[in-house]
C-alpha cells in the first residue's frame, strides 16, 4: 500500500468535519446523478499530480465482472451519467465492451483521457470509435504550452495531445454539439488555479491561435493533497503549507456542491468510495460494500467519509472533477 494514502491527515490543520455547520451536507443527496468508474490504474504516463498514483507498471485492472455489475446498478439506481476513468482507461481490456454496453442504455458517458494514449497504434482507432458512440471526452491538458505541460506528464507529450485534439476536432469533437470535448487545467505546483472562466478563454484563444484547436469547456481543478501529488509535497517539505494554504482559502459555500454528495465512485476492484480522492486515500463508504453487494439494492443517502485532502475541493472557488464548483 502506498505511503501516500493519508499524507494530508498527518499535518496541523484540523480536521474537515470541524468546518462543517450545515450536518446535511455530510450526507449524499437524495438521488445520484453520476457513477463514476475507475476502471484501472494502468496507464502509458505517469504524471508528477497524478492522485491515483497510475502508470506504466501499475496491474490493478478492473475486470469485466465487476463491469457487469456497474452496468446492472447503473440500471437500477437511476444514474444520468458514467464517468469513465483511470489510469489510461482505454488500456482496460473490457474497455470497448462497456463502452459499447452502457451507451446503449445512458445518454451521457464520458471518458477522461490523456490523449496521447490514442498515438499508439493499438488504440489509433479510440477516437472514431468515441465519436460514434457520442461518448463526451475530458482530456488533461495542464497548459497550452509544450514546456509546462511535459514538465508534468513527460517529454513529447503535449505534442501527441495536440495531434489527437486535432484529430478529434475533424471528426466534429468541439464542433458538432453532440461530440462534447472538455480540457482540464491542473497546477505545475503547490498552488491553486486561475479563476476558471478567465482561463478558459485563455486556452481558446492561444490553442486556436496556435493549433486551430477549438474545444468546449475547461475545468481548472486544484490538485489534491492525495497519491503522487502528496508525495511530492512531502519531499518538497510543502505538504503543512500547503494544507494551511488549502485550510486557509476554504469557502463554505462550496460544501452543498461537493462532487462526494452526487455521485457514487468505484475503484478497479468493485470497492465503492464516495469520490475519486477518497480511492487515493483509501477511505471506502462507511459500510464498505463492494460495488456486487449493492446490485438488488435499493438506494439509501450516506454518511460520507471526510478526510483533511476535502480541504482540495472546497478551497476558493471549489474543486471537482467537473471543475470549479461556485
């Protein structure tokens, strides 16, 4: 298990709970709208903020049972959206399939990709395929310039995402309006992001100038004190200043908007968590229950389980994996 896991409980800040005033918004909402699926931490990079700590030599690979069992509780729980990540999740070999599957059944299924995944030959064909199932793609881009995004992600990999922007604009991505395509922004550091609109119209601006690229939305989403990120902060001797920074910036208003109370998130072995961050750091719902044992179920609301890394999504102007959340 990673040392990385709860790096964030371990400085001076208080606990989350302690902000909280309002005890409804520790629980989720009466229906959730996204189910949000890890299919796996193998992945063809290993960026420097990853929180899930994916990468090359990574093997937790979601399997297709555990799929069948989104699939089926997709159905029964009345979701509008999958959210389909990793890792690389084109590498999960059932991950087609399930793609194939749940669009026929959800109307919004979104898959976040780091693009250049799709330069290799093996998944060449990814974006066709994408674009004719209608599936909406997030796709990291942390700056619209070569020097700071493969600071983060490694050498050449701006320009192998710059190729398949490309590519997916021809094919109608960020044009057609049924062919959705949404870059996010994360921070080269210990810092929080831009105000999220101003630098939106930032990256429209430069990546058309520069590439012709359009695209529909960024997210800016700071990057959580969880995995690789926490690592980092440690070694850097950052991890107290930037919970501080992170404790100091919370904003209350964020809380009834947290991504926690709207969705249901699965890890690559069928454990269910209340969001993403929460897999990193290893905190299952508070039954946990594996994604199996809630087929046949019905929904019931949930206590969430908070840690100090919360203070990542309720800092300034919100974070989530949809982006600003003010």
């Amino acid at each position: 298990m990673s040392e990385n896991l709860r790096l964030a409980e371990t400085t001076s800040v208080p606990a989350f709970e302690e902000c909280i005033k309002d005890e409804s918004v520790k629980y989720t909402l009466d229906n959730l709208e996204v189910l949000q699926i890890n299919v796996g931490r193998l992945c063809n990079l290993a960026c420097k903020h990853c929180h899930v700590e994916a990468g090359p030599a990574r093997t937790e690979v979601m399997s297709r049972e555990t799929l069948e069992a989104c699939l089926q509780l997709y159905k029964e729980w009345g979701f509008k959206t999958v959210d389909i990540t990793g890792g690389a999740p084109e590498m999960n070999p059932h991950f087609e399939w399930f793609v194939d599957e749940v669009t026929k059944v959800c109307d919004h299924v979104i898959v976040r990709s780091n693009l250049v995944i799709m330069k290799e030959e093996k998944y060449a064909h990814i974006p066709q395929f994408l674009a004719d199932r209608k599936v909406e793609i997030v796709a990291s881009l942390p700056y619209y310039r070569a020097k700071e995004t493969d600071r983060q992600r490694g050498d050449g990999v701006f320009d192998g995402v710059i190729e398949i922007l490309q590519k997916l604009n021809s094919l109608g991505y960020g044009k057609d309006p049924e062919l959705v395509i949404n870059l996010v922004y994360n921070p080269n550091g210990a810092f929080f992001p831009p105000e999220q609109g101003a630098m939106e119209k930032e990256y429209k601006q430069r990546l058309m100038a520069d590439f012709g690229i359009v695209f529909n939305n960024l997210f800016t989403i700071t990057n959580n004190p969880t995995g690789r990120f926490a690592g980092f902060l440690k070694r850097s001797g950052n991890l107290e200043s930037y919970l501080q920074k992170l404790y100091g910036a919370f904003n209350a208003a964020t809380l009834p908007t947290m991504m926690c109370r709207n969705q249901l998130s699965v890890g690559w072995d069928g454990r269910v968590y209340d969001c993403d961050f929460n897999q990193a750091a290893d905190l299952p719902v508070l039954k946990k229950e594996n994604i199996a044992d809630l087929v046949g179920k019905p929904y019931t609301k949930r206590k969430i389980c908070f840690g100090k890394h919360c203070y990542g999504c309720t800092a300034g102007q919100g974070s989530s994996c949809g982006g600003a959340t003010e």
